[in-house]
C-alpha cells in the first residue's frame, strides 16, 4: 500500500462507560483524507436500559462543533452498542463493517442493541477479510474483542497509523492500558 501524505486523524471523547470499576473512555476518530472524511465508530446516542449497569455518561457529537455533513464514509470497527450507537445519524452513508461482524450482531443473543445496528436508513458495505477503503487506508480483521473486529491502517509518508479502538476484553482492561488502545497509535510497520 502507498503512503498518502495528507492524512490526518481527529479523536472525539463521545462518552465514558463504568467496567470493572474503571471508567472507559468511548472514542470516535475522524479521518481526514484528501479523497474523503471517514468516521471510526459511531459511538452511543442515548441511554439505555441494555448499556444501564455501564452507567454511560455521554459527552454528544453535537455539542462538540462536529460537522455531520462533512462526513462521507462510516466504518464500524465492531457493532456493539457504544461503537455504533450514532449510526442511523449517518443513514443513507455508506458503513463499512466486516461481515461476521454484521451476522453477529443480527444474530447473536445480548451481543449489541440491535435496533441501533439496523437503524432506518443505515446502509452497511459488508466486507470479507482485508480492504482498500481509498488509497492509503485499510481495513484489515483483528478478531478478539469480537469476532469481527476491525482495524483501520493508514500509511502516511512517516509511519503508519492504525485506528485500533477497542483490541481487548473489558475483564482485563485497566485505565492505562484502556487508554493506549482507545487511542490510535504509530506502530511502525507493525500491525
């Protein structure tokens, strides 16, 4: 994959989730790319009584001058409730989820809200295995919080950056190692 040497990645805190007795930050990330602005996770658009015991305290898109027009292309790095909780806000948007993801979460028991998944309108690109979004940007599978978790590289001039959200299990999340992983980070060429 070629380096693209415009592209840039915003974090926006959306909200803090209680698990295991530490709060957990629920990032999006905005990625500024010369052909187009691609938003990672939606994030959570109200309180619910499935996401209660989480006591989430929401920190809205709309109150942090976000600009919902500008974006034109959605990725969810997995499909449960605090990482697609805002997408029927991008209805008609292409939503770019890996496939096992997506049956999962129609499927699957206590595994999401679904009718946040399949909110009216939401159009989701199912993909299998590795893709080139744009030039630059791939999504590429990292199952284990879910099955079909997602990754986001992005290969600038300098190194590349990876959009990870969430890679762990909550049982074994602790606040530094929760904000490692909720932030993106430069791994090198490693991915």
């Amino acid at each position: 994959m070629a380096a693209y040497p415009l592209t840039t990645v915003t974090r926006y805190l959306v909200a803090d989730l209680l698990a295991a007795g530490t709060r957990i930050p629920v990032n999006v990330h905005v990625i500024d790319h010369p052909d187009a602005r691609i938003l990672v996770d939606t994030g959570i658009r109200e309180l619910h009584p499935a996401a209660a015991d989480m006591k989430p305290r929401l920190y809205p898109l709309s109150d942090q001058d976000f600009d919902f027009a500008s974006i034109d292309i959605v990725v969810n790095a997995h499909l449960h409730f605090d990482h697609c909780g805002n997408n029927h806000l991008f209805a008609g948007k292409p939503i770019y989820v890996q496939r096992q993801e997506l049956d999962d979460a129609r499927t699957k028991d206590d595994y999401t809200i679904r009718e946040w998944v399949d909110a009216p309108g939401v159009q989701y690109v199912a993909v299998d295995g590795e893709y080139d979004l744009l030039p630059g940007i791939r999504l590429v599978p990292a199952p284990g919080h879910s099955d079909g978790m997602q990754i986001v590289v992005i290969e600038n001039s300098e190194r590349p950056i990876i959009v990870a959200c969430t890679l762990c299990n909550l049982d074994h999340w602790t606040e530094d190692f929760c904000n490692y992983l909720v932030s993106f980070r430069a791994l090198g060429r490693a991915v």
